[in-house]
C-alpha cells in the first residue's frame, strides 16, 4: 500500500472534521465523543479541536484513511496522551495505525517526553493488539466511560 503520513496544519479543519466525522459514524462505540456531538461543531470548534492536539493523518492514492492526534494538556505535558486513533475499515491490517503511533512517538521523543498513554474502551482487541505490537503495556487503571458508565475504559502506557 502506497502510504504517507503527515501532520496536519493549524488551518485544515476541514480535513480533521472529514476524518472525525467517518471515525464516529463507523466506530461510534471505540470513541469517548458522539457523532452528534461533534456533527454539530461550529467551524470555530473545529479549529480549537484542530489546535489542541498535534493530528497525524494518513492518506493513500490521495484519500485519508487514517488519523490520530497526540495531546499534551498543561497537566499531562510529561506525558501527553494519543487521542481519536482510527483507520478506515478497507486498509486495516496493513500497518496504518502502526505507522500513525511511530509518528506519535516520534513527536514525543522530540519533545523529550518519556512515555506517552492512551485509554481504550475495555474490549476493544483490535486497539489493544495494535497498541501491545507497538509496545504499550496496561497501566492497571480503569475508569467508567463519561458517555455509557455501563462501559469502562483502561489505559496503557508507552515508554519511549
Ligand atoms: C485499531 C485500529 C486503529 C488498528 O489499525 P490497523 O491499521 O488495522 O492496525 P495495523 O495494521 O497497524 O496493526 C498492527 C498490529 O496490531 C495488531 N492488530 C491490529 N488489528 C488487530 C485486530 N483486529 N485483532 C488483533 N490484533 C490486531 C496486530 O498485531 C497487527 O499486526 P498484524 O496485522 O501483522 O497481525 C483499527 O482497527 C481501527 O480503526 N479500529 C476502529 C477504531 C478504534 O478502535 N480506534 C482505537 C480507539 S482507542
């Protein structure tokens, strides 16, 4: 597969909005947000999302296919977070999402962090396997999901 990943502009928007959208309305149950939620943001929401991650997308023959974003909150700078992870159905198991946590990690090292984390909705094996190839490890920690608290999410943790 023909794959480029790069890192999107503080001005596209429009491409974060494309991709968030077609990840809620296909994967609505991996995900802390709803697509009725975010289907309702104003440009202006979208452009504060935008900004308050660094989004890595992924794109073959000239379609996106996959994204995820790396958050560094004041309270989490030492070890931001990998948020909104998600590959479009057609190219799954070809390495996308791999390829889209080697740039998360690569713009952790960068930023001289030491581990970066995520959580994910308990069950989900397909998430857990990719982030177990790539070297996260459970950090034991499990809390409700805000959205359904009949469903919990549990975190790991990557050391870079
Ligand atoms: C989870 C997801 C991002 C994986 O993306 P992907 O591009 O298919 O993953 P990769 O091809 O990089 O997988 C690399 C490795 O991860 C593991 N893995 C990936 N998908 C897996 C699955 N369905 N079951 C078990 N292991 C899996 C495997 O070890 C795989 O290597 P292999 O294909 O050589 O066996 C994708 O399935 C997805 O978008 N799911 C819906 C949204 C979602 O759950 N997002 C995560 C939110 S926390």
């Amino acid at each position: 597969m023909d794959l480029t990943v790069s890192q999107l502009g503080d001005d596209d928007w429009t491409v974060l909005r494309e991709l968030r959208l077609a990840c809620l309305a296909e994967s609505p149950g991996a995900f802390w947000a709803t697509l009725e939620t975010e289907a309702a943001y104003s440009q202006g929401q979208w452009t504060d999302f935008l900004r308050a991650a660094v989004w890595f997308i992924a794109a073959s023959d000239s379609e996106y296919i996959g994204i995820a974003g790396a958050m560094a909150r004041p309270d989490t700078a030492d070890e931001p977070e990998i948020i909104g992870m998600w590959v479009a159905p057609y190219a799954r198991r070809h390495k996308v999402g791999q390829r889209l946590l080697d740039a998360c990690a690569e713009w952790g090292r960068a930023r001289q962090v030491r581990s970066m984390t995520l959580w994910i909705v308990e069950g989900n094996l397909a998430a857990q396997g990719l982030y177990a190839d790539c070297g996260f490890q459970l950090t034991g920690e499990r809390a409700p999901l805000p959205r359904d608290e009949a469903s919990y999410e549990v975190r790991m943790r990557l050391a870079l």
